[in-house]
C-alpha cells in the first residue's frame, strides 16, 4: 500500500470533486473570519425577530466562521452592508469549507457526531484489510454495517468501497434517533440547519446572548432541548428537528455517551458542561453541511434495523461485504458465561448476546469483518475457524487516567480463510482515546 493510498479519505475525494477550483487561504484566515463574521453579526442583531430569515442569517453565518475561501473573502469585502445583508439571507450561497477540518491520518478526524466506540481511530488497518478482500474478491458488490453509531467505521471504508466500485451501501442501527439524525442530513440538510440555529437565535431572544457561560445555564438549556427531544421521540415523529436536537445533545454530553432504552425507544443522555462545547451550534452546521455530501456519495440508505434482521438478509449472499461493531465485551473477563453478554458500555441495551453474534456470521456465506474487545473464546472461535485475528493496543481515556485494552480485528475473507492470528502490539502500539 502506498502512502497515498494510506491516508485516503472521504474528504480528500470531496475536495477534489467540489473544491478543485478554490483558493484556499493557509494564513490569515482567522482574522478575516473574525471581521466577518462581527460584521455579520450587527446585520443579524437587526434581524433578531424576523423568524425565518434570521435563521438563514445565522446559517450563512456559522458557514463564513469555518470558511478558509480567499475570494469568499474578496467578494464580502467588496459588499455594502445592503449586499452583504442580502448574501446572508440568501440559501444557496454553496460556502464551502472542507478545506477547513482534518481528516489525514488515524489521530487527525474529523467526526460527525461524537460517539463511544467510534472507530474513527482504526482507519489504516481497516482500510488495509478492506482493500485486501476487496481485491481478492472482486464479486463484491454490496456493504453493510448493522451496528452503524457514529459513521467512524464506514467513514474508514467509505472512500475505499467507492474506489473499488462498491456503490450499494446499507447502514442501520437500532437507535431511531441516530438514524433519523443521519437520514435528515442525508436528504433535509437545510432544514436540519435551521433547527440547530434556531437553538443560539432562540438562546439570543430569551437572554440577549447566543449560548449558556456558566454551567448551570447551561444545564439548563440541555433540559430544556432534552424536554423537546424526548417529546419528540414519543411522538415517533423522524423529522429534521430531532435530529439537531440529537446533534446538540450529543454534543454536549461526556464523550457523546448515550443510553437507548430497546423498550421505550427513548435515548437518555447526560449534560457535562464545556464552555468550547456549548459555543459549538456553528460548527455542528458545517459538519451537517460536509456530512450531507459524504452521505450522498454512493447509494448510501440508512434504516432502523436489528442486526439480527441484516445478517438473515445476507445470509446466502457471497456478493456482500459485512462490517460488524457491537458493543464489546468487557476486556478485562476472562471467564464469561457461555453466551458472553456482558458488555464494557452497551448504549442501554441490556445483555447483548455475542456469541450468538458470532454463530451467525460463521453461518453465512458473506465475508466479515468484525471488531471487539480481545476476549480468549472470540480468538479461539477464530482459530477453530481460521478468521484473521489482529490485535491492537489501546489506551481508553475517557477522564483521566489512561486505562490499557486490546482491540481486536477478526477478517472472514471467503477466498482466503486460513489460519492467521496476528498479534500486531508493537506495530499499532499506540495511544487512542476510547471516544471518537
Ligand atoms: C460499538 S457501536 C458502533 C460504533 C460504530 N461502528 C462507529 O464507528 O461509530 C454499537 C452500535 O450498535 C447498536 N446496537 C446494539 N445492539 C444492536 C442490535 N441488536 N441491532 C442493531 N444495532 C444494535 C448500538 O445502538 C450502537 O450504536
């Protein structure tokens, strides 16, 4: 593999494919964003009551405070306070600004929601193998991801199965809410973009600032938008409000961990104060405007789904590619019972049974790839089978103190199942945080 090849990205392609024309400033760009944005700023105070137009004011707004477009730049200088008000109430400006977010390399990412097990962290090695079975099985025409979370792990395949002409593209999770959050970006990102300025504009009426400073205002407005969000999860309406409930939620929980109760389909999550984070409104509306694109690479559908309905979908099908992340099992137990269902976080979903997990994907006709916690029976269940079983080093820190793990990868390429534990400890040793 080329270095190139290594740090591939989703938003390399992009860029290529909507920015091959810009320029990009390198230098200087937070001051000119600064001055535009204060200038902005007066034209929006103007337009504080007027509803619609100024959410489209603070949209465009969020929009030029991340852009690093140096005739975006040239052209709002060269404006009246007239044009410039009318630039802002305009809804297709296109500002793009992916220029202006990292995405090379396993430390540097770039994320759409924060999420507990991302895989964002494990983009080289997946990359690798994924490049492996695609090459030895150029059959493969269709991918799935059953436990989909926060898009790390299909963000790690998604420029590779594009390269390698894998179009068809099937994401679910159980969670309605996180999906409904990513099929809104997929087909309502204006809207969802609304709804998220709407949250500062609301702040901005009520008390004459954008966000909470202290943290018990900002606890506050948490409750106030997890209220909202709840209602709205009880009314099983999808909408694009939801979602940028969701995404301001997610966003200012500890390490974007949730709780999903399977029984009453409601996400619990828990306020944890940053005075970053709960300025953060603007920069969520870029990732909405970035991750629409990625989510209309390809034939991408999201769907609200079990895993277990997936796995009988594809069953037969040796012209799929499954890439499985369940909740882990807790590293550190060694002896489990015989169904392993415990579990180092689960999202509030009670005693996931992985050895059933595992059963199944040795039952099926496609090829996998699956990661987990190190756990002696998983790596004597791919021995006995002869699934690729690499480990990694990892260090969780999610507070403090660091706390040592071994992530696994297991590779069930149908060509070439033979035997092959690798114990790659000192190639990947490295330091991850446990959240993306
Ligand atoms: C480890 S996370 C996936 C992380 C993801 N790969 C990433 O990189 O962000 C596991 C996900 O599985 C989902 N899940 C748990 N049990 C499930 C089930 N029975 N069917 C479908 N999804 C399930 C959870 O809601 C959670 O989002």
């Amino acid at each position: 593999m080329t270095k190139n090849q290594k740090t591939l990205s989703v938003l390399f392609i992009l860029l290529f494919m909507t920015n091959s024309n810009k320029r990009v400033l390198k230098k200087g760009f937070k001051k000119l964003q600064l001055k535009t944005v204060e200038r902005s700023c007066l034209i929006l105070r103007k337009n504080i009551d007027r509803k619609t137009i100024s959410l489209q004011m603070y949209v465009n707004q969020s929009l030029i405070q991340y852009s690093r477009d140096e005739d975006l730049f040239l052209d709002i200088q060269q404006m009246t306070d007239e044009e410039y008000e009318q630039f802002l109430k305009n809804k297709d400006n296109n500002i793009v600004n992916v220029e202006s977010f990292k995405d090379d390399g396993d430390t540097s990412r770039f994320v759409f929601i924060i999420y507990s097990g991302g895989k964002s962290n494990h983009k080289t090695m997946q990359q690798e193998e994924l490049i492996k079975i695609l090459t030895n099985n150029p059959n493969i025409t269709k991918y799935f991801e059953p436990f989909l979370g926060g898009f790390g792990s299909v963000y790690n395949s998604l420029s590779v199965l594009l390269k390698y002409g894998v179009k068809d593209i099937f994401l679910s999770d159980t969670n309605n809410s996180l999906v409904n959050c990513y099929r809104q970006v997929q087909r309502n990102p204006k809207i969802v973009q609304k709804w998220l300025a709407s949250i500062d504009i609301e702040y901005f009426r009520l008390y004459g600032k954008y966000y909470p400073d202290t943290k018990d205002e900002s606890k506050e407005w948490f409750e106030e938008i997890h209220r909202r969000f709840t209602e709205l999860e009880k009314s099983k309406k999808m909408n694009p409000k939801r979602a940028a409930y969701f995404m301001y939620l997610n966003s200012n929980t500890q390490g974007g961990m949730l709780n999903f109760n399977m029984k009453t389909k409601l996400n619990k999550m828990h306020h944890s104060f940053c005075s970053k984070k709960v300025k953060r409104v603007p920069l969520l509306i870029n990732k909405v405007e970035i991750f629409h694109k990625i989510f209309n690479m390809g034939n991408i559908k999201f769907s609200v789904c079990r895993y277990e309905t997936v796995l009988k979908k594809v069953n037969n099908d040796t012209n799929s590619l499954v890439l499985l992340d369940p909740p882990y099992v807790k590293y550190e137990e060694e002896k489990t019972s015989d169904n392993i269902l415990s579990c180092s976080y689960n999202y509030g979903i009670n005693n996931f049974n992985h050895r059933q997990l595992l059963t199944k994907m040795k039952n099926s006709q496609c090829h996998f790839m699956y990661y987990n916690n190190h756990n002696p029976y998983i790596e004597e269940f791919s021995q006995k089978h002869s699934y690729k079983y690499i480990k990694k080093d990892v260090i969780y820190r999610n507070g403090k103190e660091g706390k040592k793990s071994v992530e696994i990868f297991m590779v069930k390429d149908n060509s070439k199942v033979t035997s092959n534990i690798v114990n790659n400890v000192d190639f990947f040793k490295e330091e991850v945080q446990k959240v993306s």
